[in-house]
C-alpha cells in the first residue's frame, strides 16, 4: 500500500513529527533540574504552575526560570538563553532595566500602596501626555483591565452596547471581545470557561482591513466602540491596507462611536507608539505591558473631548459603584516604574537600537526562507518580528487564522530553544529589546537557518 505523503506549509508531516519526537527528547535531557522542580504537582498550584499559560510553550514541560537581566534568561539547569520573548512584551525594554530597578529600590522604602496620589503619580501623568500625546489618563494594573475600563467609558458616554472588534483580535481577557466571525455572524469563540453572557448581543466582529463591513456595522447605530489594534499581532501579523485606518476614524466619527486604539504590543513600532509615529487620532488610547518597565501597569487615556463628555455623563449617572478600578491600581510602585521607564528607558536612542536590531533580525530570516525556498513570510513592526509560515502579507484574521500551524511552529520553537534562543510561546514573534545583541540576533539566524534547512532538506 502506498502511503499519502503530507505536507505542512511547505514540510513534509513525517519530518515535522521526527524533528519534534527528537527535539522533545534533546529537551527533556538537558533540563533534568526543571522536570523535578515541577514534578508531582507538589508545588501545590491548580495544574502544576501559577497561570496556566505557562503551560503552553512547545516544551514537553515548562522551563523553570531562576533569573533574568537585559535581553537573557537563565534557567533552573543553567542554560543561558537569548530572551526574544521578553515576557511576550511586558520586559520589551530588557528584563530589569536599571532605571527602573532603582526607582523600586528607592520605592521600597516608602510603602508599597496607599490609594492616594503621589507627586511621581502626578510627573507621571505629564510624562504619558509628553509621550502619546493629549490624553486623560487614568491607570490600571493589566491592558484588559484598561480595556474593560475604556468601553464602559465607551458605552456610558455613547449610550450604546456594542463593541466591533475585529475578527481574531485578542484584547486581553475581556469577555466582550471574545468573540469571532463564522459564516457571516458573531459567534462567542469556542473555548471560554465558564462563560454564561451572550457575547454576539454585546459584540461585532468584523474582518480587519473590510472598511464596508465595518461601515455596515456601524450603520446599526448600536456600536458605542470600535477597538482595535492599529496592526493585528495576536493572530499571525496582520498589517493594516493603506487608509485603513483613517477610514476608521472618519467612519467612528460620522456614526458616533468611539475609536479604542489598544497599543499594548504595537508599542514596539517608535517612541509614542504606532499612533504617534503614524499621526492616528483615537479618542482613546490604551498602553500596557512593558509601559512600566515590566511592573503591572496599564494605562489609558481620553481624548480632552472625550473626558469633557464622560465628565458630564459621570455627574449625571445615579450614585453608586463605577465597575471600574482595582484597589491595588494606581499604588506609587507603579508610579515610581512609569515615570522612570517614561522618562530613562523609553527614549527615541532606546527605540533606535530596537529598530535596527529588529531589521537585521527580519532581514536575516528572510534571507534563510528565501534560501530554503519555504512559502513563509516575515512581518516587522519596529521592534517586533514575527515569521509566519504561510505567503503574505496577510489581510485578516480569517488569513491569519490559516496560517497558523501549531505543529509545525512548535518544532521551530523547540528547535530554537534547544539552540538557545526563546521566542513566544503563542506566537512566532520576537522583540529585540534595546539591550539585544548583534551577536545574540545572529545566533538566532543561524538556529533558524539550521532548522529550515533540516525541515526542507
Ligand atoms: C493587544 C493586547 N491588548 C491587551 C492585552 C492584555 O494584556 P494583559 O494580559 O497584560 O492584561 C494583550 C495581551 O496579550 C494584548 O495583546
């Protein structure tokens, strides 16, 4: 009997599957120390780990982190590796940047939380409006907080319930955005625990770069917000078509919604975010991760129009809880890491640094899928790269979707890793921090080029 031979964006199935089964097992030998650590769940955490992402890396099981500085990582066995996953961005400035481990120093001293303001809480604020421009801030400990907090604003000054987000987004875990487009219609994504709302009467979600669909959408006049990325990073990588988004926010304006922009990853792009460096006008800007330098923090801010209208709405409304803060949000920690990283470690050198690192490394495995003849491609914005193992560019979630190949990326990954180079776990992506070197990108080139080569040997 002959056997169908398969293929997976270019690779043959059976090599997928010999290259993982060896790699698994080259992995398993050389981290001896975090298989025990993590071994009989007698750490007494739900799964075996603290958040259960930290179970989705390719790895048959998760590293053991002992420490972390600038762009490396080190783990429980003692390997030594080149972080391009930098918490999958929340350390894209480089684990522990020195400003901003004196600035917890120095805090630590004083109390950790009060709920009160603090004058760093108040060079903060003037720092984020010199950084991303004229907003109304207020701060949160996560982006999806922030997120969540900034439809409500959305919903309470508009007077409407839905939200259109785009199809395959990821804006943090904010039930209303869980949501995604089949056959035509908002379904809730499949998956969800626990989860009893139904999604489709509070959500629209809409392929990115469909100007019409996104018009029709608005044209219900139930749409209080439209949040978006200003490019999709949590598929693969899609950019936005060329008057994208000025089309969003002549539309958002001619039907009175609301335009969220959620820079969260694409903070990458330059100094101020992909907003900034491309002149977008949100009413509404949400910055998290890394925008403390790695502490939880989140922020978001309101056009002064905009606050001027919540400000009336927030008068008007009846007595009574807000559904929006934490008690722990807004503690001068987090002040102390915002005005430092705003202040030292975001700066137009920093973001020159990420950029041309972040060229090389793009070139760079390019170059390899050119060579190797693989139908991939490689995306760049700023400091974030990411190989995708399909052609492109890609227009939509529904491309992206398809281009994703869970197999087939885990080998790469392991392979990475196994050669000494971490990158995302839930995607292909990689940050060079401004501390990344030339010869840690070349390294992982190289790897990359050794594991194409064997893939479509
Ligand atoms: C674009 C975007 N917004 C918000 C979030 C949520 O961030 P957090 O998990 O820190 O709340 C994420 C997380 O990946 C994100 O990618």
């Amino acid at each position: 009997m002959i056997e169908a031979v398969t293929r997976t964006a270019g690779v043959l199935d059976g090599r997928i599957a010999a290259f993982l089964a060896r790699e698994t097992a080259a992995f398993e030998q050389a981290h001896p120390r975090s298989r025990a650590a993590l071994q009989g769940g007698a750490s007494g955490w739900l799964g075996g780990v603290p958040m259960h992402w930290m179970k989705d890396w390719p790895s048959p099981f998760p590293l053991v982190a002992a420490e972390a500085s600038g762009s490396h990582l080190i783990d429980l066995d003692g390997h030594r590796l080149d972080d391009f996953c930098l918490g999958d961005t929340g350390s894209m400035f480089g684990h522990s940047p020195p400003p901003v481990a004196k600035a917890i120093r120095r805090q630590a001293r004083h109390g950790l939380t009060y709920m009160l303001p603090t004058a760093a809480a108040l060079e903060a604020g003037r720092l984020l409006s010199r950084t991303f421009g004229e907003f109304r801030w207020q701060v949160a400990l996560s982006a999806s907080d922030a997120n969540r907090f900034a439809l409500r604003v959305a919903r309470g000054v508009t007077g409407r319930r839905k939200v259109l987000v785009f199809n395959g987004c990821y804006h943090g875990t904010v039930d209303d955005t869980m949501v995604m487009l089949e056959g035509g219609r908002t379904r809730p994504r499949p998956g969800l625990v626990g989860q009893v709302a139904d999604l489709a009467s509070k959500a629209v979600a809409v392929e990115f770069n469909d100007i019409a669909a996104v018009e029709a959408a608005l044209a219900t006049g139930e749409i209080a917000a439209i949040l978006t990325e200003p490019v999709m990073t949590n598929s693969c990588m899609v950019l936005p078509e060329a008057g994208f988004h000025d089309a969003l926010r002549t539309l958002s304006r001619r039907y009175g919604a609301v335009l969220i922009l959620d820079e969260t990853h694409t903070l990458s792009s330059g100094l101020g975010g992909y907003g900034r460096v491309h002149s977008l006008s949100p009413d509404i800007l949400v910055v998290g991760k890394c925008v403390a330098g790695g502490m939880p923090a989140a922020v978001w801010g309101l056009t002064p129009d905009l606050a001027a209208r919540f400000a009336a709405y927030d008068a008007a409304r009846p007595e009574g809880h807000s559904g929006m803060g934490t008690t722990l949000a807004a503690n001068p920690m987090q002040f102390a890491c915002l005005c430092a990283t705003l202040s030292e470690v975001m700066t137009p050198e920093a973001y020159a640094r990420m950029e041309k690192g972040a060229d090389r490394l793009a070139k760079g495995l390019s170059a390899v899928i050119s060579r190797v003849e693989a139908p991939w491609h490689v995306v760049r914005v700023g400091a974030r790269v990411e190989f995708i193992c399909a052609p492109g560019p890609l227009r939509n979630g529904s491309e992206a979707a398809r281009a994703h190949h869970p197999r087939l990326e885990a080998a790469v990954h392991l392979g990475l890793l196994n050669r000494g180079s971490l990158i995302a776990p839930f995607h292909n992506m990689m940050l060079v921090s401004p501390v990344t070197r030339n010869r840690q990108i070349d390294r992982l080139i190289t790897a990359f080029d050794a594991i194409l080569t064997e893939l479509f040997a």
